[in-house]
C-alpha cells in the first residue's frame, strides 16, 4: 500500500530572507544604500524593511566566528491558519521564537532537502500600506508616448537617494538535487511552475523552473521562486543560494536607486537588462557577501496561465549591449550576448574588429577571465600601465591580455569575456572548474563559427596567468563565486574529488603551443609554464623562458614580435621564423649571469638568449651536492656523510621570523651553468615540543637555492610578484614540500616509497669564486612575494608545533641534484 501524501500547505506571499553576515555594521551601510529600513535590532540579529505590508523582508544575522557568509532560508506568510497548524505538523518542523520580531506572530521552520529554511509564519501585525507606491519621481512621472502626449505644461522631477524597497519578490539558488527539489516544493506547497527551461543539449533535461504562488484566478507574481540545476558531486559548488529580488515602484526609481549605489561605490554584476521570464528590468549587486537586485514592472499571472516550456538561452531580451563603429581606430562591440550550451545562462563578451575596406572576416583572439573586461588597464593597475610602450596602450585595454588597438591595426579580432559570475555574465563564478572549462570551450565555438560575420573559422589563445592558463581573485564577488584560498584549506589533499573535477590530461592538447614562462616566477607561475609544456600533446610546440617582472614582457616588444609571429605562422600562414617548419629554436631561454640587480629592465637585458633542442636539456649532467652536518655542500663522498648525527630547527618559522638551517658549497673553481629542474632528497623528522606526546605530526617543508656571488653578496633577481617590502627580488629558486603522516595508497600509481622534493625549474650562471647555498626551513623565507603559506587552518599549531630534524649516517642521505650544462 503507497503511502499518502501529506496535505498541501498553502502559501498567501513570500515574506523575507535570512541571511547570516560576518559584518553586521559592513551590512547596515549598504542596506540603507539600497533602500531597506531598519526596523529592529539586538546584538547579533537586525530586521530590515520594505513600505509594504510586511514587517519586515530581511533577517541579517551574525554569522558564527570563523564560519563566513551563509544563506539561511526563506519565509512565507501561510494562506489560513490551518495552513499554519500543517505546516507545524510536517515531520522535523521547528516553532521560531517570534517574541523580538516586529510584527509577532508565530511561524514554524522547515528544512528543505538542500539544507536551507522555508519558514511559515501566521498572525503577523502587518504594517500600514502608503496611499501610492514610493518614487523617486516627485514631479510630473506621466509618461509621453510619441503619439500620446499625456503629461502636458508638466516636468518630471526625480529626488537623487536610494529606490525604497516595497517588498521581496522572488528568491533564487542552484542544486545538484535539481528534480528532487522541484518535486519537494511542489508536494508540500501550492507552488507552481510558471516557466521551465530546458538545456539547449538535451531537449527532455530540464535545467531551470520559475515557481509562483497558486492562488487561482488571484493575479500573483511571475515566480517567487527559481530553482536551477548545479554540478553533482560531493561538496558540489552550485548547491547555493544565487540572489534576492526586492520590488521598487518604477523604473525611473530603479534607475535612480542604480545610480545612487554607482555613486556609492558598490559592486555591479550584471545590468540593468530587462527579464524574459517575469519581464523586470533589475540589475545585480554585491550586496555585502550576497547578490541581490531591485525590479520593477514585473509580470504578475493567475492559474489561467499554463506552463511553458523553453530553451535556456538569453535571460534578458534587453541590457547593456552597444556597437561603436566611430569613436574608436577599430570597432567596438559591448557586451555581445553568448549564448551558453553547456549550461542556462548567458555570457557577455566585448568584440573588437579591424576597421577596413577590404577583408571583412579575421582570425579571433579569444580571453575569458575574472579580472573584468571593462575595467580599464589603467584603472586596474595604472603604474603599471604608465609603464607600456605606447603602441600597446588604447582605449580598452586590459590587465594580461591583448591589448585591442594593436592587435586589430595587424588584422586580429578580439573577443574578450566576463567569466561566469562576474561583471556582465550572470551566474555563479568557480574558477578553475570544470564548468568553467565548458562556458569557455562554449564561447571559443561562438567566436569561430561562421555565423560571426566577422570571424574566418580561426581561432587563438593569448594572454597573461589566468588567461593564459584558460587557454586552456579573489576577494570581491563571495556570494557569486567560490573561493579558491578557502576551497585549498578545505580540501587539503590532491587526490579529493574537489581537485579531480579540475583536473585534466594535458597530452589532450594537440594545438600548436607558445608556453612563455619567467624565471622569476617561482611563486607563481614557472612550474605551470614548464610542466604545461613537457606534457602537451601537441605535435608543434615551444618552449621561451625570460626575465622580468609579471606585467611588462607581455606588452614589450621583444614579446610582442614573438607572439605576432607565432600567431600569424599557424593563423594567416605567414611564416617568417620557421614556426610550420620546425626552424624556430623548440626551446629558447635566457641566461641569468652576474648581478646586475633587480626590478631594472635595462640592466637585465643584458642577459643573452640560448637556443636548445629539447626540455630537459639534452647532455644535462646532474650533479649531486652532499648535505653535511657541519652545514656543508660538497659534491664528492666525504666521510662526514655517514657520521650519525642530527640538525634541527623550529617548526611553523614565518617570513618575519624564519626558522632554517642553510648549506653552502664551496667556491666554484670555473664558470657552471645551471639550467633546469632541481631536486632535493633530505631525511626528515618532526617532534612534538612535549616528548610524551605521540600524537602524529605533519611537517612542512621549504626549499631555497640561493646564488651567492664572489663578493659575497646574493644575486637577486627580479620576481613576478615579489616581497612587498623587497621590491620584488627573489632567489634563484624556490621550493614547498608537505610530509604527511596520513595513510598511503601503494596502489596508487602516483605512490612512492619516498618522494624527491622537487623544486621549481630554474637557470643561473654560478661564476668562478661564486656559491650556491641551500635553505631548509619550516616557513616562509625572503622571495616568496605575496604567496605566503600562513594560513592558521592550513598549518595548525596543533598538527605541526615543535622541531624538525634533518638526520645524517649511512643510509640516510641528503643531497641536492643540479643540472650542470657544462662550463660556461
């Protein structure tokens, strides 16, 4: 016998929204900026308020010490106070304390099948509604049509502040149990689907639903609910709350209330663009860790209204989209609609076309990213871009990618996006992600398809860090986005399921590839470059390694003639270095030699090029240097090496106090120059501060090599992103290795008995009289800019407090592998 379903709880309207801030006073400010009235407080819980009935729209609460923002649920006045008593019967429902509420009554918690509330609440004291909605318009506000000029001897006038909220409108958010929570709305509510959206891949998987209040032939709003479909998977980052809608009473004073948050300095995500389901003009905002929107002159609908059914494609059949065929030296097209396969939604690129008399369509440069396509370079960074050749400054250029002006006056196009999640692409930002990989792979296919009059079929990748690394920041977008600094607190291990979803096989790249890595990258980009190239599938590829700083190579000109030439060769066929034929050098680097100081451009290029077949470099003798305990490096067998004995140092050492032994070798006696990966093998321990507690530690491991030359002084060189207070120097090469005492697979086929520290690639000249010397520590030393490894959840004292030991007798060794590329 099936079970009986349980009654139907009936809802009047959707009430308010719970959310919990780690910033009360952070939260107030931009509230009053966006129209909400505080209506009560206490210590840890403020209730915000429309003009409408309701008492109030907005529960901000404290957030928990450490736990960060969080979306708590929803509530909605019951229909009849037996509505209410149902609602208090279901399995798991909770009585609210409603006794500090404005309004009181009684109201009831439910959980949802995502984890998030669904209060009903019944006997509220509902406030006075105002004779007329309140505007911004104080004068006039008849709108004169071009044939009906109904407002006549009249202005409009419109008072400058923040657009009053009416009411909350709908609410939305994103599930991996998509179905699951459809079904559980709609059988426990008299919720009903307006709109459904079906994914433009699969015309029976549904992806998204607007839900309304049925309340028969009463006209209610178009939905009060949106339920989208997120990623499966364990800890799935689409399972949260997307946005908050809140009514104003027109659109002039949406759009006053738009521009008093400008004003404000506030964030805008997307907007203002009009709605195809529910037809509100609202744009998104930042809304202090949350996004959340004003509408106006929404749809309402009643149950004559059936269902419909649609493919998910543009959200919004008006916004910010322009072209400039004019203004500029090439023509320029704002926020062009993309419309997405791979999942609902939308993105916004910015198009940027050669002007010309004669050909009309041109191979495409395509760059998706968070850094926000419309903000200006010199807005982003603008010492920065003081410092770029002119030739590569125009109007819209942009941090780390190619800048528009140029790359158009030598026949390219270029398509530059809003990641998802971020500046005019609505949706939830997960860089690095999976979905990320296919919102890009769906706007490459835009860009090369023969529908863009401007497109011939051919496409490339250009770009600096991030928008180098999606040819295959945090900080401003917390509601839309997930937050990488936390997520690698979180997921502390490689092989959890959080790295696989990120994770591909780089031999599944076949195109031809420019990789152009920077010594100086030690904390940031270096490995990438290198292992990227190793390990490309690609028949043709190349391997550039340079000096310098993050920013300016990229625009310069001896970087810029490489890329045009590499980019014509394989794009227009014009092939002036060999890049088809295999005569361009397949590995090319500069020699770092002397010191000739850092963060100096000009001294630096003094460091000359050289050519080589192959990475690793073919002939590489490495050399293995033998730690001593007497703090040596010699490269032949001492007999020190097999006396027992042990050197030790504090655990959790910090840049400002750095716990470390060093080793150094003697004296060079003729020029050697070292090019490549280097290696490090120690015999470690770690020991608790109290030696009766056995409890098993952690211990964390940091590589320098450091070139001391004749003088005695170390050579620095410049770094991408270097020590704030040290203008950027760094040492030769760095490198972080974690023990861990956690249970090991030898299954797995990445399993070792022990694992090589592996430091990053490097290159140095070590003269005749100079040195290298080896740094061990248990933190952070000089060189390690701004990727510090202090994070108190990453490396807690409970786990890693105490000393660390390198130990010395036969059968443990410790050495340094160098590559030595001969003399010099």
């Amino acid at each position: 016998m099936g079970s009986i379903a349980p009654p139907l709880i009936r809802l009047e309207r959707l009430s308010f929204v719970i959310y919990e801030h780690p910033d009360l006073d952070a939260f107030r400010s931009y509230a009053k900026d966006f129209g909400l009235e505080e209506a009560s407080s206490s210590s840890n819980e403020v209730f915000f308020a429309g003009y409408g009935r309701d008492p109030f729209v907005y529960i901000a609460r404290a957030a928990d010490p450490g736990s960060g923002k969080r979306f708590v649920g929803a509530g909605f006045c019951a229909e009849t106070e037996d509505d209410f008593k149902k609602a208090s019967g279901r399995h798991g429902a909770q009585q609210v304390n409603t006794a500090n509420r404005p309004g009181g009554g009684q109201a009831v918690s439910i959980t949802d099948l995502n984890g998030f509330v669904v209060e009903v609440c019944w006997g509220q004291k509902e406030k006075k509604l105002p004779p007329h909605g309140v505007s911004s318009v104080v004068e006039g506000g008849v709108v004169n049509g071009a044939l009906n000029k109904a407002r006549v001897g009249e202005f409009t006038r419109m008072q400058e502040g923040p657009a009053a909220v009416h009411k909350l409108g709908h609410f939305g958010y994103n599930t991996d149990k998509f179905e699951e929570t459809c079904e559980w709305y709609t059988k426990n509510f008299n919720i009903y689907p307006t709109d459904v959206l079906w994914a433009p891949s699969d015309k029976n998987l549904d992806v998204a639903a607007f839900y309304r209040l049925d309340r028969g032939k009463e006209f209610v709003d178009h939905h009060c609910l949106l339920i989208a479909r997120g990623e499966k998977g364990e800890d799935a980052p689409n399972t949260t709350v997307h946005h908050s809608s809140f009514e104003v009473e027109d659109l002039d004073t949406q759009m006053m209330g738009h521009q008093h948050l400008l004003d404000a300095g506030h964030k805008l995500l997307w907007g203002i663009g009009r709605h195809v389901h529910g037809s509100q003009p609202s744009p998104d905002w930042l809304f202090v860790h949350f996004i959340v929107e004003h509408y106006a002159d929404g749809d309402v609908v009643n149950d004559e209204l059936p269902t419909a059914k649609f493919e998910a494609g543009h959200m919004a059949v008006w916004d910010r989209s322009s072209i400039d065929a004019d203004s500029f030296d090439y023509i320029f097209e704002q926020n062009v609609n993309v419309p997405l396969k791979c999942q609902a939604g939308t993105i916004r690129a910015n198009v940027y076309r050669p002007k010309t008399s004669t050909a009309t369509r041109f191979p495409v440069l395509v760059t998706y990213g968070p850094y926000g396509k419309d903000v200006p370079y010199s807005r982003f960074h603008p010492n920065s871009f003081a410092e770029l050749d002119e030739e590569q400054k125009s109007p819209h250029s942009a941090w780390e990618t190619p800048d528009p002006g140029f790359w158009t006056r030598h026949g390219y196009a270029i398509v530059r996006a809003d990641e998802v999640g971020l500046g005019q692409s609505p949706g939830f930002m997960d860089t690095m992600s999976r979905s990320t990989s296919q919102c890009f792979a769906d706007l490459i296919e835009w860009a090369a398809d023969s529908d863009r009059a401007w497109s011939n079929g051919k496409f490339g990748l250009l770009g600096v860090s991030y928008y180098a690394g999606r040819d295959r920041a945090p900080g401003e977008l917390e509601a839309s986005r997930n937050d990488q600094r936390l997520d690698n607190e979180r997921y502390a291990f490689y092989d959890h399921e959080y790295y696989a979803s990120r994770d591909y096989n780089m031999s599944d790249i076949k195109v031809p590839l420019l990789s152009v890595g920077n010594w100086g990258g030690i904390a940031l980009h270096l490995r990438g470059n290198v292992e990227g190239y190793i390990n490309a599938g690609s028949a043709v590829k190349y391997l550039r390694l340079i000096t310098g700083r993050h920013d300016l190579p990229f625009y310069g000109k001896e970087g810029v003639e490489m890329q045009l030439s590499f980019l014509n060769a394989f794009l227009k066929g014009i092939d002036d270095q060999g890049w088809t034929t295999g005569k361009a050098s397949t590995v090319a680097y500069k020699i770092r030699k002397g010191n000739p100081g850092y963060n100096t451009p000009q001294a630096e290029s003094s460091f000359e090029w050289r050519t080589q077949p192959a990475w690793p470099i073919p002939g590489t003798a490495y050399t293995r240097y033998w730690l001593t305990s007497s703090g040596g490096l010699q490269r032949n067998d001492h007999e020190e090496l097999r006396t027992a004995a042990k050197l030790s140092y504090k655990t959790l050492g910090t840049l400002a106090d750095p716990q470390l032994l060093e080793f150094s070798t003697p004296p060079f006696t003729q020029a050697t120059e070292i090019t490549g990966h280097v290696t490090a093998r120690l015999s470690v321990s770690a020991t608790r501060e109290d030696s009766q507690d056995l409890t098993p530690m952690d211990m964390d491991v940091f590589v320098t090599l450091r070139h001391i030359v004749r003088s005695g002084e170390e050579a620095l060189h410049t770094g991408t992103v270097g020590d704030p207070n040290n203008a950027k120097a760094v040492p030769i090469v760095k490198g972080w290795l974690r023990v861990s005492l956690r249970q090991t697979n030898p299954d797995d086929p990445r399993h070792q008995a022990w694992h090589p520290h592996q430091i990053w690639p490097t290159n140095v000249i070590v003269e005749e009289g100079g040195r290298l010397k080896l740094e061990v520590a248990s933190g952070d030393t000089q060189g390690v800019g701004l990727f510090r490894h202090d994070s108190s959840a990453d490396r807690p004292a409970q786990r890693f407090a105490g000393m660390n030991h390198i130990h010395f007798e036969d059968g443990l060794e410790n050495w340094l592998l160098l590559p030595e590329v001969g003399s010099s």
